[in-house]
C-alpha cells in the first residue's frame, strides 16, 4: 500500500471509528464496560487511528505539490490561523454550555459569552479553519489527506454533537442553538474577548514561528 493510501486508510479509520464510538456503539459499550474502561477504549482507539495517519503521513515523506499556491493564499491562511487560534484559546475559557441544574432539576444553560458568541463550537471550527488553510498552501497528497481528515471530523463532529445533545438536553439546547451559531459570524460580529485575543495572538505568533517554512507574519519578516 502506497503512503498516501495508507495515510487515507488511517484517516477513514479514525472518522468512523470516532463517529460511531461517539454515537451508536457509545451506550451500549458503555454500559457492558463501564464509563471509565469505555472512555479508555476510546481514547486507545482515536489515539491509534489518528497517530497512525501521523505516522503514515511521516512515512510518505516530501512529495510533488498537485498545484502550486496562488500568491493571495498567504496572507488568508496568515488570517484564518490567526482566527483558529483565537477560537482555540477561547474554547478554554468557562463555556455556559455546560450543563448545570436548577432547583427543580431542570437544566441550565448560561447565555454566550467570548468566544461562544462566534459560533457554539469554536475548538472545533479551529481545527477545521486550520485544515481549510493547509489545504491551500500545503497541497502535497498525503498533508490534504489528514487535512481532509481533520476538516470532515471537525465539521461532521460538531454537527453530530448538537444532534445529541438536542435529544439529550431538549428545549435548553433549543434555546442555545436560538441564542448561538453553528457557523462562525452566523449571528453577526462578535468580540471573543480580550483573553482570547491576546492570547490567541500569542499563540499564533509562537506556532508560525516554530513551524518549519517561514508562515504568518514571520513569512515577511525573512
């Protein structure tokens, strides 16, 4: 098997196992495990399918780019990595979509604030803003390969995560889903938050530096 072959052969095996540990299979496993040993097998799973794409990605080694990028690529990955970062550090600080309970055990859900008022899944539309900006700079077969992987996992995740909880938390998460946006901006502009801008900054400025091609603001700077 071919290194672009084996890359893909780990990327659909890390989707589908995700999806369906995370769905069909995750109660009954649950059950028959126990949540503890079932959040292991889990963990066990994703770890081998994701580092096996990693590894097989790895193995492939420098490859013929399928096209070359256009010149205004730079300066939008520059931004949309940006804005992946910010999203990322600010899907860290306190979310009021968790679940807490009120005095008749009903549930709360807390209104947006930060970054949740960008859009309701924000570390994941950061990992999916970073593969849409690999897969314009960086079109080598197997780097789309686990850029494909990483943006459908994002995206078809945090779909499949408001389906769930809609029948799990009923009209709270209706109510959430009113007041957020699945698509970042869907409900207009919005200020993350000055925590999650600076450090967002930050973080980007310090991921561009390491990354091994000059990327970002460093991209000028050379």
């Amino acid at each position: 098997m071919s290194p672009v072959a084996l890359t893909a052969a780990f990327g659909a095996a890390f989707i589908a196992t995700h999806l369906l540990l995370s769905h069909p299979l995750r109660q009954p496993l649950a059950k028959a495990l126990g949540a503890k040993a079932f959040q292991g097998l889990y963990s066990l799973i994703a770890l081998a399918t994701f580092g096996g794409m990693i590894w097989a990605r790895h193995r492939a080694g420098a490859e013929g780019w399928l096209w070359q990028p256009p010149s205004w690529a730079w300066p939008v990955v520059a931004l949309l990595t940006l804005f992946a970062s910010i999203l990322l550090v600010g899907s860290f600080v306190r979310n009021p979509a968790m679940v807490t309970f009120g005095p008749g055990s009903e549930v709360v859900i807390g209104r947006p604030q930060g970054v949740m008022r960008i859009t309701r899944h924000p570390m994941m539309w950061s990992f999916a803003l970073w593969a849409v900006s690999h897969v314009l700079i960086h079109p080598e077969p197997s780097a789309l390969v686990v850029a494909t992987t990483v943006l459908i996992m994002a995206l078809v995740g945090s779909a499949g995560q408001d389906v769930k909880k809609r029948r799990h938390l009923g009209e709270a998460w209706v109510d959430w889903v009113h007041a957020t946006s699945f698509v970042p901006f869907g409900r207009g502009l919005a200020f993350p938050g000055w925590f999650a801008l600076v450090s967002g900054l930050l973080l980007w400025l310090f991921a561009t530096w390491l990354h091994p091609l000059p990327v970002g603001l460093w991209q000028w700077l050379a």
